[in-house]
C-alpha cells in the first residue's frame, strides 16, 4: 500500500545513486534550484524535477550514436574520444551552449570513465573544449573556434597530439 | 754627652767599625723586610688566584647567563608559531572527538530507527488500521472532487478525514522517524571555518568538518548517517554563501584534509558583496537549524572561525610526529594552491545505477 510522502522518500544519497551524479552535485543543483530539502529527503516526483531542471543527462545509452561510434572503433581509449566527441556534436554544445560536465560520465562504466576523464583533459588542454563554473556545477562546452576540429576527432580524421598520446603510448 | 765620652774628648773606642755595625744592620733590616715581603707577596698571589679563579667562574656564569638570555628570546620570537602549532593540534584533535561522537550518535539513532520500523510493523498488523492507511493514502483523489461536493458533505469528508489522520497518525509518526530522539546528553561539534586571508579582500572560504574525507567517496557504500547529514548541510551552506556573496559560480570543492572532510570555495577574482564571515555564519546557522536529525541526536553544531594560519601552521621542528604530516600537506595544498580554479574535472566516480550493478 502507497503511503503518501513514505513509501517514496529517498535520502539524497539514494537519490544520487538514482540520478547518477555525486551528491555534493546533487546539492548544488538543488541550492541552485531553491529546492535544497532541510530533511535531506527527496520523493520520486522531486528527484525527476530535479533530473529534467538540473540538466542531469545520460549520454552514453546503448542506442546513443557515440555509443555506437565508441564500440565501431577498435581503440578503447581512441573510441571514447571518438564517442565522446559525437555526443557533444549532437548536443549541441558549440560555444555558447553548454551542459553539465558530468553528463559526459554518466552511463559509463569505471574504466570508460577514467578513460573519458583523460580524454577531456587532453581536449580542454588543447584548448577544443571550454570548462567553466556555474551555480548547479561545472559545465562544458566546444570552444567556438575548435568546432571543425572536434568533428574530425567524432569522424577519427584527425586527433590532437596531446590525445593521441592516449591510446599511442 | 755621654758617659762613655773619653778624657780628651774623643769618642770612645768602639769593637767593631761602625761601617760594620751599621751593615750588619741594614742586613737584619734586610732579611726582615724580604721576609715581610716575600709573606705578603705570597699572600697576594694567593689573593690573585682566589680573584682570577673567581673571575672564571663568573665568566662562566656569564656565558650560561648569555646563553639562557638567547634561548629564552629565542622562545619569545618563537611563541607565535608554537601557539599556532598548538592551536592546529588542538584543532585536529577536536575534529577527531567530534568524528568519534558524530559517528556514536549515529549508531544510537540507527538503532532508535530501527526500532521505529519495528513497532510500526507491529502496528501495520492491525487490519483495521490497514484499512484507515488505505482510506488516508486515497484521500488525494477524494480532496479533488471536494470542491464540487455540497458545504455539508464537504465538512462531512474533512471531519472523517480528520479523523482517519488521529487513527494513523501513531504509525505514521514511526514510519516517519518522527520518534525518533536520543535522550543522551547534549553534545556540540564544531565546524571551522577560515578566511583566506584574514585581511584584505578574499581569496577562499574553507570549512573544516569532523567527517570522515571518505565520505566523498564511499558515500554510495553507507547509509546516509549523521556525518553524511553534517557534510551534505555544510555543502548547501556553501553553495547558499557562495550565491549571497554574488559568486554563485565561484568554485565549491569538497577536499580531503588530512583525513578530514573540507569544503571551500574559492572566490580568487571574485567581487563579493558583503562580509564573508557574517554571511557565512548566518548560512551555516540556518544549516543547523533546519538539521532536525541532528537535533533528535542531541548534536547540536558551532561554528568556530580560526585564522587560516591555524589550519596550515608553520613546521615544528622539535616535535615531530605531533602534527600528521599528510594533514600539514593538504593543508597547505588547499591555503595555498593556485592550481584549484583550473581543476574542473570531476575527480570521483560518476555514480550510476546501472552500471554500479
């Protein structure tokens, strides 16, 4: 039997675990929503608010096109670039248009994502991706200069030295 | 004229030459005089050596005295960096009593919880109370159709309504945690908190907790306990103080010190508005508050504001071993790092259900 406002309720740990994204990020959005709750509790309703208000996507779905790019090449570490790259094309996220740097992660196992963490350093080290602060967390965008250069990472027509280095040494 | 004067006048006639005599006088005068001076001479040697033997030890004295005066100044000029080095210890020893309480009081309410759960189990045996929760959790769809009902039914519906909520409300309470309080004595812990630096416009906010920097890590692993509670506030207090300094974006980062949990926020070439201490202060009261968990666990938090000095003091040379070199390191990594504002990524797991699975 349901009981209204119970049976529901998650702890924000709980309710981290569900959204996929660390709690202390999970608090900042919900700060930055206004809806941070003084019990620490949230019920199903609010977690999916917070979802959809706080930007907090899964990117790497089995049937996401960087998926398929990343599982295409026979390169772990140059398929996650790849995939990578794919998912910030088809989101859109060509400077000024930016989301949360941990949706990049999300659906991602361990070792993809440690992987994907040294992607993005190499990218912003290049100077191809821009990372910056926001109220909800860090956000990542292309930087509008590099648009052309991401696509021929995404196409595997060219790679900059420093991710190269990834999967060549 | 004497007696002796002879008949013509003359002096008599003496036994031996007066030149003699005389010498032999001055002889005796002589070995006298050698014989009183070579005593005071002696006597004065000895004077001598009593006073040079004195003058050593004085001299001896006085170097120990010089000494004395230069280690005790040293002290002096050292009492700023010893009173740090004291406060620090004092400090992580007082993060390290408030963890131990944090995580006592942590048990007790688990227990208390469960305990809760078990007596509205006992509870939730009673059909006709089961059929009181059913009525209560359906009156959602009751309460939209009220508007169209007559006054009458409508005060009707709320009075029955009223009444189920008396029925249930003993079992909710329980499923609520709403029981939930431990009668043990009242206990404060301390939150530290610290500007960087204490003069001038600031660079960083740091809020020292007394939970355990695994946390940021194993927060998936554990339920969500009083030390979770105390650092998930203490985050929200620093996002809220953050925003109210009109630097919402500023960055805010959960680090380890020593195996402490830190948050700070760096507001390095940031215009603030306002007085960092007072709005943080008054963010970090609101925290505790609106922490009624912390409250049922008689914890009731303090916010201490030490200089940043304190959280980084100076080496102690003398007392090594007192001061846990990883906590000085990180310390000092988190005072004085210039590199933090450029470290964007994410440093942890991105924790995700399915793939956790």
């Amino acid at each position: 039997m349901p009981l209204p406002g119970l049976d529901d309720r998650m702890t924000l740990s709980e309710a981290s675990l569900a959204l996929g994204v660390h709690p202390f990020d999970l608090i900042r959005v919900l700060v930055a929503l206004g809806a941070f709750p003084p019990d620490l509790h949230l019920n199903a309703e609010e977690v999916e608010r917070v979802r959809t208000l706080g930007g907090l996507e899964r990117w790497w779905e089995p049937d996401s096109q960087g998926e398929a790019v990343r599982r295409s090449d026979p390169i772990a570490a140059r398929g996650i670039a790849r995939g990578l790259c794919v998912q910030l094309i088809e989101h859109g996220l060509l400077d000024p248009t930016s989301a949360r740097l941990d949706n990049i992660f999300r659906g991602l196992d361990a070792d993809a994502q440690a992987i994907a963490r040294a992607v993005l350093h190499a990218l912003v080290q290049e100077g191809y991706l821009r990372t910056f602060n926001t109220p909800s967390g860090v956000n990542v965008t292309i930087a509008s200069q590099h648009g052309e250069n991401v696509l021929k990472i995404a196409s595997g027509d060219a790679f900059p030295r420093a991710l190269a280095l990834l999967w060549q040494r | 004229m004497s007696d002796d004067s002879t008949r013509d006048g003359l002096a008599p006639e003496m036994e031996s030459p007066a030149l003699l005599d005389a010498l032999t006088g001055i002889a005796a005068w002589r070995e006298r005089a050698e014989q009183e001076a070579n005593a005071a001479v002696s006597e004065l040697r000895a004077e001598e050596a009593r006073i040079t033997a004195a003058l050593g030890e004085l001299q001896r004295r006085l170097v120990l005295v010089e000494e004395r005066r230069a280690q005790t100044e040293a002290k002096l000029n050292a009492l700023d960096d010893e009173e740090l080095l004291r406060s620090h210890q004092a400090l992580l020893t007082a993060l390290a009593h408030d963890q131990s309480l944090l995580l006592a009081r942590s048990g007790a309410i688990a227990s208390l919880r469960a305990a809760a759960k078990q007596r509205a189990e006992v509870l939730l045996r009673d059909d006709e109370l089961q059929g009181h929760l059913r009525e209560f959790a359906s009156f959602a769809e009751v309460e939209a159709t009220l508007k169209s009902l007559p006054p009458g039914y409508r005060r009707a519906i709320l009075a029955h309504h009223d009444n189920v909520r008396r029925v249930v409300e003993p079992v909710l309470r329980e499923l609520r945690g709403d029981t939930v309080a431990l009668t043990a004595p009242h206990a404060p812990v301390a939150l530290i908190a610290s500007v960087e630096p204490s003069e001038g416009p600031p660079q960083a906010l740091v809020i020292l907790t007394p939970v355990s920097a695994d946390l940021q890590t194993t927060w998936d692993q554990q339920p969500q306990d009083l030390c979770a509670s105390v650092a998930y506030r203490v985050m929200a207090a620093a996002a809220e103080i953050a925003a109210r300094l009109g630097a919402a974006d500023a960055p805010i980062q959960a680090r380890p010190y020593g195996r402490f949990l830190a948050v700070q926020i760096w507001l390095r070439d940031r215009p603030v508005k306002g007085d960092v201490k007072e709005i943080a202060t008054a963010a970090l009261q609101r925290a505790k508050e609106q922490a009624r968990d912390l409250s049922a666990a008689q914890v009731e938090l303090f916010i201490l504001w030490l200089p940043a000095a304190v959280l980084s003091p100076p080496e102690d040379d003398e007392d090594e071993g007192s001061v846990d070199e990883d906590t000085e390191d990180e310390a000092l990594r988190m005072i004085a790092s210039e590199s933090v504002s450029d470290d964007r990524l994410p440093d942890f797991l991105i924790a995700d259900p399915d793939t956790e699975a």
